[in-house]
C-alpha cells in the first residue's frame, strides 16, 4: 500500500493557518490574515497543477479539502465549467476568503436596497465586479451578497471559511430578477484529498 501525504505548499497553508488562528483574537482578524495566505497558496504552481485533475463540482457540490478540528475553519475547493452561471447567495454569519486558482471568473457584489420589512423580498443592485484571475483573493465578510461567475474555461478556486456552513445553518439565496430571497442548505461537501 502506497501512502498519501498532502501536497507540501497545502500542507504548510494549514500550519500557517493554525498558527494565525492561535495568536489572533476574533474572525475577523484571523480571516484578514487567512485570506493573505490564501492569496499566496493559489499563486502555487504545484497546487495550479494539481487542481488540473480535481473532479467538476457542477450540481450544488464543494470540494472538501480540510476541516479543522480544533478551531473550525474549513478549507473548499469549486471547479466550474467554462461559462458556469453562479447564484446570488450569502454565507450566513460566516467569513469567507475566495481565491481563484485556475481559469478566469468575475466576482459580483451586491446591495441590498430594500427595508428588509417584507417577507420573502430582498431588492438587491450590482455595488460592484472584479476581474477573478490566478493569484486574486476575494474576503467576503458575513452575509455579504455575491455571486461568482464562471469565465470561458474551466476555472478552480480555493475557498477559506471561517466555518463550514453547509450542513449547519441557512444562507440566503437570491433571485434578482423576481426580488426574492428564500434560505437554503448550503452546497454538498464532498471530501476530497490534495495529494502529491
Ligand atoms: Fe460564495
């Protein structure tokens, strides 16, 4: 039997990580820091090769990559095909960094423009779209609305959270053509080994 060890520059981003979340005090300090480790890991070369053969996570699905026991954070990956339209959704109270890895995608943010009095209604105008390529790290503070939208080749991304959401709690989910918002189960986690 051969054994599997983590790809070194994963495994470092781990330790790394382990080591902000000991000497910071809140999530936010310690999502600040994760997201500038991020943004060096998918500069990675040895990662970008990787992630060459990292299964589609079409249909609602993420990567799990590494799950902390003792402070919670969760690191994920997303493969998109080319052209992949992305939903309106927030990530509930949770912080999350996303770093583009491979491909070219378009981050949206949102605004929420109504008095959030009606059920069910969420008004929301585009506040702004940044260009997702290779190396480029997107923090999302908690229930900040965005989208992420696929370009014209596969594009992989390496998602930091504070905490995972899927399988505890709600997000919002928003349509923008109708105004609505309805809450829902996160995307499937699929636990999945970076090895190398
Ligand atoms: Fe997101």
């Amino acid at each position: 039997m051969t054994a599997t060890r983590r790809l070194p520059v994963f495994e470092k981003f781990i330790r790394d990580l382990r080591i902000a979340w000991a000497e910071s005090p809140d999530a936010e300090s310690r999502m600040k820091r994760g997201a500038e480790l991020l943004e060096s890991l998918v500069k990675d070369e040895t990662l970008r090769q990787a992630a060459k053969s990292w299964p589609s996570t079409e249909g609602r699905k993420n990567l799990l990559f590494y799950e902390d026991f003792d402070y919670g954070f969760a690191i994920n990956g997303v493969v998109r095909v080319a052209g992949r339209k992305g939903s309106i959704h927030d990530h509930a109270h949770a912080w999350t960094a996303y770093g583009v890895l491979d491909g070219t995608e378009s981050l949206e943010r949102f605004r929420r423009v109504d008095d959030r009095s009606k059920e069910g209604y969420a008004k929301l105008e585009l506040a702004s779209v940044t260009a997702g390529e290779p190396g480029k790290v997107d923090l999302v503070p908690p229930f900040e609305i965005h989208a992420e939208q696929g370009g014209p080749t596969r594009s992989v991304a390496v998602i930091l959270r504070s905490e995972r959401v899927a399988g505890k709690v709600l997000q919002g989910s928003y349509d923008g053509a109708n105004n609505t918002i309805r809450l829902i189960e996160g995307p499937t986690n699929i636990p999945y080994e970076i090895t190398g």
